[in-house]
C-alpha cells in the first residue's frame, strides 16, 4: 500500500513539474510574469492580468494551493489518457 502511495505522488509530482515547466517557458525564474499563467489566474478569479504581481501571484498560489494541487492531478490524469501505457 505503501508503494502504492508513493507511486501516486510521485506521478503526481512529476506531472505538476511538467505542467509548470511547459507553463512558464521563456519566464522560468518569474513565473508571475508568465502570460499564460497570469491568463489562467485571470480565468479564474477574474483579476485582470496587469493587476497581478509578485505577491499577487503568491498570494493567489498559496490561497487557491488545493485547488490547484486538484488540477494538477486532473492534468496527470487526462495525460494517461492521451499518452496510453503500451500494453505488454
């Protein structure tokens, strides 16, 4: 159960990596001025992309953590499914 356990976070964790390095391409070391990602907390929360900052970013990440920790796990879950284990 143990090795279960871990498996599942690892994959987790590998996919939320994945996530966030194709998420920040080209603003890697400040993620906050990530077009893509300030369109997404846009998206979500309705705060307008030029309003958003250093701490407003941070902010948002550790206010919305669960939620995101649940997206990031949705993501890893819609990727089995485009990219499918082949069978042994």
């Amino acid at each position: 159960m143990v090795e279960k356990c871990a498996y599942v976070y690892d994959a987790a964790m590998r996919h939320s990596l994945a996530f966030l390095w194709n998420a920040t391409k080209g603003h890697r070391l400040a993620p906050w001025r990530s077009p893509y990602l300030l369109w997404r907390i846009e998206t979500f929360c309705g705060v307008k992309m030029t309003q958003i900052g250093f701490l407003e970013f941070w902010e948002f990440l550790w206010r919305e953590r669960v939620s995101l920790w649940r997206f990031l796990k949705w993501t890893g879950e819609m990727d089995h499914y485009v990219h499918p284990r082949p069978k042994d």
